[in-house]
C-alpha cells in the first residue's frame, strides 16, 4: 500500500503545482484586455454562429474555472469570470468550450466515444480501487479472490483509457478555438500568445491525471499478480 499512497503524493504534487500555474497564467492574461472589446460570452456565441450552431446555449455558471460544455443540454457553460470579462483568458476558454461543441455538432470521434464510456467510469472509478483490494484480501484465503482482484483491474483500466480518451478530445478542442480565433482575426498577436499559452497549461492538467491514471493501473496490476504467484 505504501506505494500507492507514493503514487497518489507525487502525482498529486505534480497536478497541484500544474493547477497553481493555470491559476496564475488565467490571472496574468486576465490583465490582456481584448481589443475588440468583447466578453467571453459574446466570443462564444459568435464563435458557435460562425460554425453553423443555433441550437447550443451560452450561460454563465458559478465558481473559478468551472467552464465546461454539457452535451445532454447542448449548453456552453462559463464561469463568472469568463462569461463576463473581456480580455484574452476569457477568449481563450470560452472559444475552447466551444470547441466541445463543435465537436459534438460534426460528431467528433474521440468526443462520442467519450461521451459512451462516461456512465460506465462515473461507476467503475470510484468503486476499483477498493474492488482490487478486496480482491488481494480474499486471494490470502481463496482462490476466488484473483478473480475479484482482476475485476477491479478492468475497472480502473476503464477509467484509465478514459483519461487518455479525454486527451484528444480537450487538445482538438482548443486546436479549434486557436484556429478560429486567430482565422477570423478575432485577438491581437499579443492576445492570441496569451490564449495559446493558457490553453497549453490547461491541457497539461488532462495530461498529468492521465499520467497519475496509468501509473496507478500498473502499481495495482503487478502487486495483484505478484500476489497471485505467492
């Protein structure tokens, strides 16, 4: 268990300090007032018109960072901070939400599949780690036990290749929202470095928990079968 919970430090280390630089790179371009003058919600509706989409809509939702796109409602949701600013961090995450939508209206590969997997994962990662460890505590006692153990394995996979998933989906997303803004001149050059180099150390938040996703899978794959040859 001990290198479980070194796994679970380090990994947590490396994502609180890719977390605290987002944080600090969101408040720096924060200062980068838009030239055109438009909120992060006005970019977003017209970044969806320019793509043909009338059916998704933009609101504002509470919290720091919260920005996410929900496909079930077809809603663009951006945080306070976000939806009502104008300046290039603003820019940057709403035209990247609006990516997610996108790609939902011209049937993203990687986003469908995502989208498939996310009932199966809201179960099956909060419940295999402790299935691999029942499992461990069962094979001391009875063969059985393995068989509960290797269950617990597919699920944390599961929710490992959903992490890895996750990461074509948010790096095409923020692909697109470059591409746009800097296609239909929307930011300055000064505007469109500050979008491109918050959006790099957004997805490195994606990259850091697939990371930790994989390493976490190996660690509980090799203790399981080197506890089965015992």
């Amino acid at each position: 268990m001990m290198g479980y919970y070194v796994i679970l430090g380090l990994f947590g280390l490396i994502s609180m300090a890719v977390s605290w630089q987002l944080k600090r790179k969101f408040q720096h371009y924060s200062n980068v007032r838009l030239r055109n003058n438009m909120s992060g919600a006005e970019i977003a509706e017209k970044m969806l018109h320019d793509h043909g989409i009338y059916d998704v809509k933009v609101i504002s939702t509470p919290g720091m960072l919260t920005d996410h796109y929900n496909p079930m409602n077809k809603t663009v949701n951006l945080s306070d901070v976000v939806y009502n600013e104008r300046n290039a961090a603003a820019a940057a995450v709403a035209a990247h939400e609006c990516g997610h939508a996108v790609q939902h209206a011209q049937a993203y590969k990687w986003l469908t599949i995502r989208s498939k997997l996310v009932p199966l994962v809201s179960i099956s990662s909060n419940l295999s780690t402790w299935v691999i460890i029942g499992g461990l505590a069962l094979m001391a006692a009875s063969k059985f036990g393995i068989y509960v153990a290797i269950a617990g394995l597919i699920m944390s996979a599961l929710a490992t290749l959903f992490s890895f998933i996750t990461l074509p989906v948010e790096y095409d997303a923020s692909n697109r929202a470059l591409a746009w803004l800097k296609n239909k001149n929307m930011v300055s050059q000064e505007e469109y470095k500050g979008a491109e180099d918050s959006l790099k150390w957004a997805a490195r938040t994606y990259l850091v928990a697939a990371l930790g996703s994989l390493a976490t899978l190996i660690y509980w794959a090799l203790k399981v079968f080197a506890s089965s040859r015992d």
